[in-house]
C-alpha cells in the first residue's frame, strides 16, 4: 500500500534492472503493484558507501521511498529497504539467471504506469519459488506462459490454433497455438512428439496459478523455456537476451 507523506511517496516493488548512468549514479526500472513499471534515478548507488547500493540489485523485492513529482519520466530515489533479497536463487547459478530472464520479460512486455496487479504478484510468487529451489525450467515456463496470458497473446492449447481441432501434431508459433495434422501439413510445420505436447498444454493451463500442482505433476524441460521464449520474441519483439546465457548453464 502507497503511503504519502508531503512531496515523498514509499511504494513496494520489485527491481528489475540497474544500468550505469552518470559517474556514480544508476537508472533502477521496478515493478510495483499500485504504479505498475516505473524508473527511478539512484544517486550515488553505485559507490562503494553507498547504503542503497545493495538493496536495489535486480531481483530483489524492497520498499522505495523517493521523491514524487508528476509528469516525471523518472522519479528520484532517496532511500530502499530491502523485504526479501531472495538470497538462495541468487547463490544459485541457474536459478538466479532464471530470475533475470522473467525479470528482463516483464520489463520489456509491460508500458510504463501500465496496470499489472497480476503480473506483480506472478513475479513475486515466481521468484519465491525460485528462492525455495524449486526446478527453474518449470518455474520460467509457467511464469512466461502466465505473462502471455495476462498480456492478451495467451496460446491456444485446447485444439488446433485454426480449427478446434482436439487431434494435434504440432504447434504453429506464428498462430500461437496447436495444429491439426492437416494444418500442420499446410504450414509445414514440424511434428511434435505427444509427450512434448501433453506438457506443453499442462505448462499453459497450469501457469502461475496452479504452478505448485505443476512442480508436483511434471517438470518442463529447456525446449519447453525455448518454445515459450520464441513465442514472445516473435508476438512482442521483445529480444530476452537473458536467455542466451540461460541455455549456456
């Protein structure tokens, strides 16, 4: 909840990102529930003093008191207090790069003051099942499935994508959905195996919503995390570069 207090404002978020910006200044872009995606210009965080520095590293979930001025593309922090650092998912590789790529898909998915309560809280339930050690592959899948959803480009997965139907082969990422095998057959896509299909639907229906019955049910693969990650590529030009490094773990 926002609390005002006369030209200061105190808001929940999580950081998204940090970039350099001046000598020892940084841009931090946060998600938070009431404002949506914002940025904010950190003066001096980038000093070894500094008190902030450590508290607005992307991936964390802090309080940011600044100073608020409207009509202001970027806010001005004055201090962060960290609520939850998600200290295990950073010490683990996969796991903390795992964080940056749904991090990075919801800073280039969402507008700036956009409306994203849901998205919020899929990010912070996300990334506490991340901190919890919980597979990163199904974790990143059903995150990434669930923005899509929430975005408006959620896949069709009960049927072939252009004629319902129920019996599928493949999947068109052009249409975003299922295929038939005579549709399959026209658009030359490639044959799926059933079980990739089977978990791929699962992974889209379950999304963040019953990500927990997923964790417990079956666990997606990296091909399951590529599939998801050309779908946005391609529907939202969004490049998710953490995911080049992602493969690579």
């Amino acid at each position: 909840m926002a609390v005002h207090s006369a030209m200061n404002e105190e808001i929940e978020a999580v950081v998204l990102s940090l970039s350099d910006y001046r000598e020892n200044d940084a841009i931090i872009h946060i998600l938070s529930k009431e404002h949506g995606k914002m940025a904010f210009v950190g003066q001096g965080v980038r000093k070894v003093t500094s008190k902030n520095g450590r508290n607005i590293q992307p991936c964390t979930h802090c309080m940011i008191l600044y100073d608020h001025k409207e009509n202001r593309s970027m806010q001005k922090m004055r201090t962060a207090t960290i609520v939850h650092l998600f200290r295990h998912m950073k010490m683990d590789l996969k796991a903390g790069v795992a964080g940056n790529l749904i991090c990075e898909a919801v800073q280039s998915l969402l507008e700036e003051g956009e409306s994203c309560t849901d998205v919020y809280d899929h990010l912070l339930m996300a990334l506490t099942l991340l901190d919890e050690g919980k597979h990163p592959d199904t974790v990143v899948s059903a995150f990434l499935a669930q923005l899509l959803e929430d975005l408006g480009f959620g896949l069709h997965v009960d049927g072939c994508v252009i004629c319902n139907d129920t019996k599928v082969t493949s999947f068109s990422f052009k249409d975003g959905g299922f295929l038939c095998m005579h549709h399959m057959m026209l658009e030359k896509a490639a044959s799926w195996d059933p079980a990739d299909l089977k978990r791929f639907r699962l992974i889209n229906k379950a999304g963040m919503h019953h990500c927990n019955v997923l964790l417990a049910s079956t666990k997606a693969t990296e091909k399951d995390v590529e599939q998801l990650v050309r779908v946005v590529r391609l529907h939202t030009g969004a490049p998710l570069h953490t995911f080049d490094l992602y493969q690579k773990i």
